[in-house]
C-alpha cells in the first residue's frame, strides 16, 4: 500500500496531480534533515530526468559524484547491477550513520526494481537498524520509521509474489510502529488499518476471497473508528477494494475501483494505481485504455516501491 505520511517521514510526497511530477521521488535525507543547497549542474540533471533524457542526467551525476542519483537513473534505466555499484560507493562514503541508511534504503529498492524480496529485506534490515539506535532520543519517530521500512520491504515482496515473506514483515512492521510510546503520533489504528489491508491484498493473491472480504472489511472498521487518521488513510480504501476484485476475477469492479482511487486528491501520480487499472482494462478486452494508463506508468520517475513495479512491469508491456 502507498501509505499516507506524517510530517517526520522519510517517505517522499508527489507534488502535483500530474504523473510525472512525481519525478525524482527518491527518498530524502534521514529524518528530513536538509542539506547544501543544490548546484546548476544538480538542478540541471533533475530537469533532464523530467524531460525523460535519463542518459544525459547520468552523465551529470556521475561526474558530479552523485552516487545515490547516479544509481538511481540507472535503476530506472533497468541497469541494476550498475546502480548497485553506485549505491555501495554512496554507503561506503557516507558521513554518517543516518546518510549510510539513507544508502541502505536506495539499495534495498534498487532490488526492488528487479523484484528481489530477499535482498531488499536484507538492506531494509539495515536500515531498521540505524533507527533502533534512535529510539531513545527520538521515540516517535524511531518505532514510526523501524514500522514502515519493515512495511516498504512487505510492499516489495507482495509485488514480487513471495507472499510468505510479506506476510512475515507487514506484522512485523505494525508490532515496530506499536512500540511507540502511547501511540499518540500515529495512532494504534493507523498500524491496523495498514496491517488488514495487506493482510486482505495477500489473501487476494491467493484467491481466496472470503478471506480477503474478511480483511477489507476490518480495514473499514478502523477507518470508521477513527475519522482523525480516516482523513488521510481512507483514499487507500478504493484501492484495496480494486486489488481485491481484481485477483478474484471481478474485472469490472476492479476496473471501477481503481478508476475511483486514481481520481482522489495525492494518487494520481501514483504508478502502481495506473498498472493495476491497466491489468483490469485488459482482462476486460480493451487494450488501448491499458495501453494509456502503462505509458503514463513508465513516465514516473521515482524510486520507490509503486515505481520498482512500475518500470520494469510497463518496459515489458510497451516493449
């Protein structure tokens, strides 16, 4: 699930409704922290990478010494394996624990963009680590950040289909955001609501419907019993709804349900939406309309789990 963000995550925020505004939508720095401003070159190399012209901003980066970005490009050019080299520099070099993990957290997606539940963990693991360090002098933001980078690795195995281990690591995610001191940042039922919408997509996946209902309709609950976190968790809700009707052969539901997602305010620009309304046109025989929604898809610049599935995915359709 794309999930919704407190003001301390390190999660990155589309800033428009368009789909390639959300261009460069790797993760910032750890904890928010901000650093020196941006150089011509930098700047110039970002506006490449909205114009599409991947091979000419690599070239800046790379002689800038832009290790996390130059990887980064290279992922979306579908060159892991050179990515990972750059990243491996970027944790190597890395001033401080806090830019190490933000390294750790660009590798672990950098195999995410090759579908590798393992190691993507592996690296999540690592990342979880540096914030286990944190949690006396920064509770609520260490057990917040420790849930969601078990959850981003969850999101990644999902997509990958190792069903098992998302499983494994989307409870874990909500036992690590439930250790925060009172829960009074993000609350108990944020964590469940996230954990039963997973728990309904992984039963989806494995056709069982019943179940999946099961969950979908304990994650409404929670939703209903907390407007507060409704207000910024409940647009995830026609999503599930879709991705439930969709691995259980309701194409038309799904079709309508993601159509529904894609039109609320902050999903727009998210990938993995356009992919999954694309696999419900095809299933019901208009390509075209799928055709529209992978183009839009593959012109999304993040690195990030919507765009680990994404790019690779809609490479192969638009091949």
């Amino acid at each position: 699930m794309a999930h919704a963000m407190s003001a301390n995550t390190i999660f990155c925020k589309s800033a428009a409704a368009l789909l390639f505004a959300a261009t460069l939508c790797a993760q910032p720095p750890m904890g928010g922290r901000g650093g020196p401003p941006m150089s011509d070159a930098m700047r110039q190399a970002q506006q490449l990478m909205r114009d599409g012209k991947l091979g000419d901003a690599l070239a800046i980066y790379e002689k800038e010494n832009a290790s996390n970005q130059a990887g980064t490009v290279l992922d979306l050019m579908g060159k892991g394996a050179e990515a990972r080299k750059h990243f491996q520099k970027a944790i190597d070099a890395a001033p401080d624990a806090a830019a190490k993990a933000n390294a750790q957290r660009s590798m672990a997606m950098s195999y995410a963009f090759e579908g590798d539940c393992r190691n993507t963990v592996k690296y999540e693991q690592m990342v979880i680590a540096y914030w286990v360090t944190r949690e006396q002098a920064d509770p609520q933001n260490a057990f917040y950040q420790e849930g969601e980078m078990a959850n981003e690795a969850a999101r990644v195995c999902i997509d990958a289909g190792d069903l098992e281990a998302a499983d494994t690591w989307y409870r874990k995610g909500t036992e690590l955001g439930l250790k925060e001191p009172g829960n009074q940042t993000h609350p108990a039922s944020l964590w469940n609501f996230r954990l039963e919408h997973a728990l309904a997509r992984i039963a989806a996946r494995k056709g069982n419907k019943a179940e999946a209902q099961k969950h979908a309709a304990a994650a409404k609950a929670q939703l209903d019993g907390d407007p507060k976190m409704a207000e910024q968790q409940a647009r995830f809700f026609p999503y599930l709804t879709g991705y439930v009707a969709l691995y259980t052969g309701d194409y038309k539901q799904a079709r309508d349900d993601f159509e529904k997602a894609i039109a609320l305010p902050g999903n727009t620009a998210d990938p993995f939406y356009q992919c999954l309304l694309g696999m419900a046109y095809e299933k019901l025989g208009e390509k075209e309309k799928a055709m529209e929604c992978y183009r839009k898809a593959s012109a999304n610049m993040g690195h990030n789990p919507p765009a680990a599935f994404a790019k690779p995915f809609t490479r192969k359709k638009l091949a």
